[in-house]
C-alpha cells in the first residue's frame, strides 16, 4: 500500500477510535443520568430505548468498517430527534429538573457522535436547533427568568465542551495531513536516492565492461598492434559493437527486455549482411540484468561473426530459458573464439559445438543448475 493510502487509512481509524470514545461518554452517561432518574413513563422508557438503539446501531456501523454515510447519519438522528420528541411530550412541564433533563445531555452527546467529523457549521447548526427547541417549550411552559437563565448555561455549556473536543479532533487530523504529506515526501526522496544509487552502479557496471572489453581492442586498433582488415579482428570489432548495443538497450523500458536486448545486439549482424532468423517461443520472464548478458552475449557472438546465415532460437518454459545459435563460420574452432569456459557464469551454463564450418551455441538459464565446465 502506498503512503497515502495508510494516511488514509489511518485518518479513517482515527476517526472511528474517536467515535467510539464519544459513543462510550455518551452510553455511560445516559446510564449513569437516566437509569437513576428513570421513571415509569413509558414514552420515556421508548426515548430511553431509542437512545441505546441508536448506541448499538453507530457501534455496529463502526466495527464492522462501515463508512458514515449520509443515509446512517440521517438514520442516527431521526432515532435522537425521535427520542427528544417523545419525551419532552411525556414529561409533565414546570419544573427545572424536567427540562435540566438527564435526556437533554445525553441526547446533544449523541448529536456531537453523528456530527463532529462534519464542518464545525453542520455541528453548531445541529446544536442550535437542538437547544432552541427546548428553550421554545420552556418558553410556552412560562419558565421563570431564573430557569430560563439556568437553560441557557446547559444549552451552552454541554455544546461548548463539545465543539472543543470537535477542535480537538480537526486538530488531530491537521496534524495526521502533515505527517501524511511529510512522509510522502521522505517516500519521495528515498525513492530519488535509491533510483540514483542504482543508475551510479548501472552506469559503473556499463563502464568497468566496456573497459575490460571494449577499450583493449580500441586501444590495439589505435597504436597498430591489431589489424582492422583482419577477419578475427572484424569479429572482435563487431561483438563488441553488439555488446554496446545490448548496454544501450538496457536503458530502455520494454515488455520483454530480454528480446527487446537481443533484436538490438542482432542488428549489428544485420548490419554486416548476416541473414538472421529468430524463432520466440513462451512468455517473458523477469530476469536479472545478469542472467540476460549471459544468456545473450555467446549467442550474439556467433551471430555478429556468421559468414552468411544465423538461426536465433529462444524457448522459454517455467523456471528454464533457452536462447540457441546455429550458423556456419569457416574456422568456428580456431583464432581467438572465445572458449565454453570463458561464457559459463554461476547463473547460466553454456554449451558450444562445433563440426566443421558449423557452430552451434546454447545458453541455459536454470536456477537450481550449476554452470557446466
């Protein structure tokens, strides 16, 4: 998962712990309130019962992973604004612990549950209306300035402490952005630091091969010691150039680099007027750089150096890749070709054979085998 997903993620969580904390503050005190002083009306024994419905209901949504939609807020409040109603029109009027009821807490706690991860404008909304209609019902109940006055400090006291926690809250998620967008960047930079890392030692293998290979023949041509008209020096000349291009192909991004590696290499034998056919036989496989040049560079010398025609071959099965030569050279044994042993690697086992003019080369990548001497 990507840094921004577990951001996400963890936003997501936060917010779900913070509303299953609200939720207990709000279930503990409608017991701790409401149990006490419950009394045997029943339509506030259903207020009661539809306030521990809509505690069951928002746990169940938050446990299982479920996300707050609009349709479960909207389902939440019609169970609070339904409980509000139904027992502020069965409790008798007149005096002030009526309507300093234990329902008037616990009902505005579960309105803050529903509401406090919304804007702070939808929550104070929520908490005006929820106040004013029990200041209306004071009012028609013809409430002294006294208990209008003692209302009031509820109204604005439960509410107060509760837009502070909401702050709180949004505090919290500012800060969880930040360390989202801090860590995305860090992710960024590792990223940068690693990709550099790699292009220095890509760029440091490229050089120390073509210093060990490459640069002994330039050198050989320019101070006279290796002669360009010789057939053996062509050849070196040209499977190096091959090599050149497999290195400059391994820059490049293609869905088969293995292939995509060798048709490069081939076209320097195409260059030369060597006929090449090449067969592809399975599905790509993601190999290492190294195990790739191992496969390819014996197969490419023989096919940079044929005299006329070469036959390409590569198979490709579970856990095995074969890539094979056959062409006809007319010394393949003799001069400087390179020997069986100067191919094999730990990653790939070579076989050359040679019978007459003809010279047929096989590379064989298998992991749990062991280079053949």
């Amino acid at each position: 998962m990507s840094t921004g997903g577990y951001a996400a993620m963890t936003q997501r969580r936060l917010r779900e712990a913070v509303r299953i904390g609200l939720l207990i503050v709000a279930f503990g005190e409608q017991c701790a309130l409401g149990l006490p002083r419950l009394g045997g009306s029943a339509g506030e024994l259903i207020a009661f019962g539809l306030l521990v419905v809509t505690a069951a209901g928002t746990a169940a949504v938050v446990l299982a992973g479920i996300m707050f939609t609009v349709w479960l807020r909207a389902c939440g409040l019609t169970f609070v604004v339904a409980a509000t109603a139904w027992i502020s029109t069965a409790l008798p009027a007149g005096a002030i612990e009526q309507l300093g009821h234990w329902y008037f807490i616990v009902g505005g706690w579960y309105l803050f549950v529903l509401l406090f991860d919304l804007p702070l404008i939808v929550l104070g909304t929520a908490d005006v209306l929820y106040a004013a209609w029990f200041l209306v019902q004071a009012a028609v109940d013809g409430w002294s300035t006294e208990q209008l006055a003692h209302l009031g400090i509820l109204a604005i006291g439960g509410p107060g402490f509760q837009f502070a926690l909401a702050l709180a809250t949004r505090l919290i998620r500012r800060i969880g952005i930040q360390a989202e967008s801090l860590a995305r960047t860090e992710e960024h930079q590792r990223t940068a630091e690693a990709i550099g890392e790699q292009a220095q030692a890509d760029y440091e293998r490229r050089y120390a091969r073509l210093r060990a290979e490459a640069v002994p023949l330039l050198s050989g041509l320019a101070d006279g010691s290796l002669d360009p008209n010789d057939d053996q020096v062509r050849d070196r000349c040209a499977i190096e150039a091959a090599r050149m291009r497999v290195l400059f192909a391994e820059r490049d991004t293609a869905a088969d680099p293995l292939i995509h590696e060798l048709r490069a290499g081939l076209d320097v034998a195409e260059r030369r007027g060597v006929t090449v056919d090449l067969a592809v036989r399975g599905r790509p496989q993601e190999l290492p750089g190294e195990v790739r040049r191992g496969l390819l560079d014996p197969v490419l010398a023989e096919a940079v150096s044929a005299r006329a025609h070469a036959r390409i071959t590569v198979l490709r099965f579970a856990g095995q890749v074969r890539v094979s030569a056959y062409s006809e050279h007319v010394d393949p044994s003799g001069g400087d070709w390179p020997a069986k042993e100067d191919w094999c690697s730990a990653e790939v086992r070579v076989s050359v054979v040679a019978e007459g003019e003809a010279l047929w080369t096989e590379t064989i990548w298998q992991p749990s085998t062991s280079p053949s001497r």
